[in-house]
C-alpha cells in the first residue's frame, strides 16, 4: 500500500512560489499605475503613483501566493500519488511529451516579451510554457505507444507490446452462426472489442434471404447472435466497412483486415485458421478451443482404470483417471486394488468436475490394452 499521510508543503519552496507571484503582482501594480497616470505623482504622501501601485500589488501578491503556492504543492502530493501506479515507460512518455509541449509553449508565448515591463512578461510567459508542458504531458502518456514509436529509439525505450488479450477480435462468418462465441462471452473468456466487417453481414443477409430453409435459420441465427453480442457489457461490437472491396473472397477479406488492425482472426474454419496463420496473423480457432475443453473420454470408449476402493452403491468401485476423473465401475467390488478395462456407459458434469460411469469388459470383449496375435506368412 502506497503512503497516505499527509504531507506538509516544504516552507522553503512555499516561499518560492509566494515570491514569483508577489512580483507578477508588483509588476501588474506599476503597469497599473502607468496606466491611469499617476506614476510620477505622489499619492501617499512621499510615494508617487509607481511605488504605490507596487506596494499594493506587492500586498495583494503575498496574500495570494500563500494560498496558491501551498495549493499548488498539494496538488503536486495529489499528482504523485495518482502516479504511483503508472508504468515507468508511460511516465517517459509523458516526459517526452512535456519537453515537446515546453517547446510549444515556449515558441507560443515568446511574443510576450515585447511587453516593457519584465515583471509581467516573464510570470505569464512561465504560466503559459507550464500549461502546454502539463497538456504535452498528459497527451504523451496517452499516446504512449506512438510516442516511444516515435521517440523511444533514442531515448532507449521501446514501446511496450501489445498484450494477445488486448487486441481486437476479427469476427468470421462461422462464429457468428455457430453462436458459442456468446457463451465464452459471458463466461469472460473474451472481451474487448470486436470487428464485424460489413462483408460478413452481407453474407449473412444472403443467408437469411434464401430460399431454402437451412440456410435461411442459419443466417438468422448468425444475425441475432450479433446483436445478443452487441449488448454484452463487456464487449463493443464495431462494424467496419469493407477495406478491401478488391479481394473477392470474404475469408480473404477478413485475414487482411486481421492484419491491417493487427487483430487476431476469431474463427470455427480450421482451413481458414491455417490459412491465416500461414499469412502471419493471429488466430483464435474456437474449434480447437473446443476440441481442448472436451472430455477425456466418452460414452462407448474403451478404457483402463486402476480400482482403488469400493464405491457408494453396492458392487460399485472406483478408480480415477491421470487428470483426476473418477470413474465409477459397476459389479466391479471384487477388483478393487488392480487394473480393470472398462466401457465408459456414460459421463455426468457436476459443479465438482466429471463422473464417468462404466461397466466391466466381458473377456470376450477387446480390451484397449490386448496386442492381436501375430499370423504367421503363409
């Protein structure tokens, strides 16, 4: 946790800021005087007109700089602690930004010092250089990445990669019609922003327009899919207009636009995602996610499971498989404590993980682990 007392403002620099603002308004005090005429003129008593209005201005300076110098360094404190956070190469972005908005600031206000009066022209010339410096600031640690793209080669900074979870999803045709993409969604597998081109929405159209009544549900599904996916919160839904009108091929379409935004290329097409691939972009194959998430096994395969003890129901054992899956074998008490071969009857999700339930291989029946006999050449 970051420290959260409460500083007090150095006196010494407090004093500072009191004393440049005392001469902006000793300054603003003379120009004063000049203007309505009564510099060369005694005012109060022995003082003339110039030396009043720099008293006054001079008073009124003292006052107000307190205040402002003692609110400015808290605002420094604030400033510091809201930085604590942010990474070292977005402060050097913004640093670099403040030296260009310096510069700025610097070559905006340089007119100021035709003003006769130093006193004036130097406090405003530093407020002037110190706002733009501030805005330079804040749009450098924005911009951060074109920024260090820009300037980080000779300062010895590159600009920070973007994270794979960070860029935008470049939505096919297959998803939007499969539909499970929503589910991820809601899961909070995906997020972010994702990129519908228009050339996929006329596809669908065409689809929900035909005559035939397959196509025409999976074009409608793919439509309401898109709009179920517009209002996810956690996701924004940009439809972008065709950028390659040239390339014939949707499929082609879409691996450009992957490239142009450097996003990665959501997909169910495992061609496509070979294809994409093979272009250098980045893939997000939903097929494969699939394939990855699906159970070890299923209903009819054949499997060898080391009996570990009795099960709950009568003639019940139990084994587990190498991910940790119990299995439940039935009329199978008598093989606890050795290897059994079991058909897999069925396979129940619970909140707690996978059962799966089987029943003993008869001896006629193959086992997985059984090796032919050899035939001998005739």
């Amino acid at each position: 946790m970051g420290d959260t007392r409460r500083r007090t403002p150095p006196q010494g620099l407090v004093e500072l800021l009191r004393l440049l603002v005392v001469l902006f308004f000793a300054g603003v005090g003379y120009q004063v005087a000049g203007v309505i005429g009564s510099r060369d003129h005694n005012v109060l008593g022995a003082l003339n007109g110039a030396a009043a209005g720099v008293i006054v201005g001079s008073g009124i300076g003292y006052v107000v700089g307190g205040m402002l110098g003692r609110s400015a360094l808290q605002a420094a404190d604030r400033t510091e602690a809201a930085l604590h956070e942010v990474p070292a190469d977005t402060l050097v972005a913004g640093a670099i930004g403040t030296v260009v908005g310096v510069l700025v600031g610097a070559g905006i206000a340089w007119p100021l010092f035709l003003v006769p009066e130093p006193m004036v022209a130097v406090p405003l010339f530093g407020f002037v250089v110190a706002i733009l410096g501030y805005v330079g600031f804040r749009v450098g640690a924005s911009k951060r990445d074109g920024v260090l793209t820009i300037f980080g080669g000779r300062a010895g900074v590159s600009p920070r990669r973007q994270a794979p979870s960070a860029r935008l999803r470049v939505l096919d045709t297959s998803v939007a019609i499969d539909g499970r993409v929503l589910d991820v969604v809601r899961a909070g597998f995906l997020h972010g922003t994702f990129l519908v081109s228009t050339a996929v929405l006329d596809e669908l159209q065409g689809l929900a327009d035909a005559a035939d009544d397959t196509r025409r549900a999976r074009g409608r599904r793919g439509l309401e899919m898109l709009d179920a996916l517009r209002r996810e919160p956690a996701v924004e839904l940009d439809v972008v207009d065709d950028e390659h009108p040239e390339v014939p091929e949707v499929d082609a379409k879409l691996v450009r636009l992957a490239l142009d935004h450097e996003g990665s290329l959501l997909t169910l097409d495992t061609n496509l995602a070979k294809a994409a691939s093979l272009a250098g972009a980045s893939v997000l194959n939903l097929h494969a996610l699939a394939l990855a998430l699906r159970p070890p096994v299923s209903a009819g395969d054949d499997i060898s499971v080391l009996l570990l003890k009795p099960g709950k129901e009568p003639g019940q054992a139990v084994g587990y498989l190498d991910d940790g899956t119990m299995v439940v074998v039935e009329r199978a008490r008598d093989r606890v404590g050795g290897e059994a071969h079991v058909r897999v009857s069925s396979v129940l999700t619970t909140a707690n993980g996978r059962m799966v339930f089987g029943q003993l291989l008869t001896p006629s029946a193959p086992s997985p682990l059984s090796i032919p006999p050899r035939r001998s050449p005739a």
